[in-house]
C-alpha cells in the first residue's frame, strides 16, 4: 500500500499522521518519554499559544483595567488572572506554572 492509500483511507490529517510518525520514530530511538510526551503536548494545546494570546488582547480591548494592567506588566496582570479565585484561564511561561 503506498503513502498515498493510507492516507486516503485515514480519518487523520496529514499533520496529524506525520506527528504520530514523528512521535513513533523518537519514541522508538529513546528519545522521547512517551509518558512525559502527553502532559506537554496537553500543556501547549491549552496552556500556551495563540490562541490564548488572542484571548487576552481580545480583553484588553473591551476592558480598560485589563488593558492597563495588561500594559504596565503582562506577565504578571496574567498571573493574577491565573489565580484560583478568577475565571479565566491564561498564558503561562513556563511549564510549571
């Protein structure tokens, strides 16, 4: 069967089949922890991106405290958002946090 009939019958992306290559290969040679693999994939689709960049300018734009805040020193305006008492979730900058 070639590349391409495989991945004519995938309910995958192209992307999606060449990471899980990718991720096979690395497992394989011992250089990545497939059990330390999940926990940072979930922090970056959740944790850190664009898309939770998009969210806290979007705030920035209907809320002027946020905004303000946001412009003095972004870091830590998010930070406090991350508290456990707010509703909101934010970037982070390392996995830790």
């Amino acid at each position: 069967m070639s590349t391409d009939d495989h991945h004519e019958h995938s309910e995958l992306s192209e992307t999606q089949l060449r990471v899980c290559a990718l991720e096979t290969v690395l497992t394989e040679k011992g250089y990545v922890d497939p059990d330390v693999l999940d926990p940072i994939v979930e922090h970056y689709e959740t944790k850190t991106g664009p898309h939770i960049g998009a969210r806290v300018i979007a705030r920035a734009w209907v809320d002027s405290e946020s905004k303000a805040a946001l412009l003095a020193d972004a870091p830590r305006s998010e930070r406090v958002r991350q508290s456990p008492n707010r509703n909101s979730i934010t970037f982070s900058h390392s996995l830790g946090q």
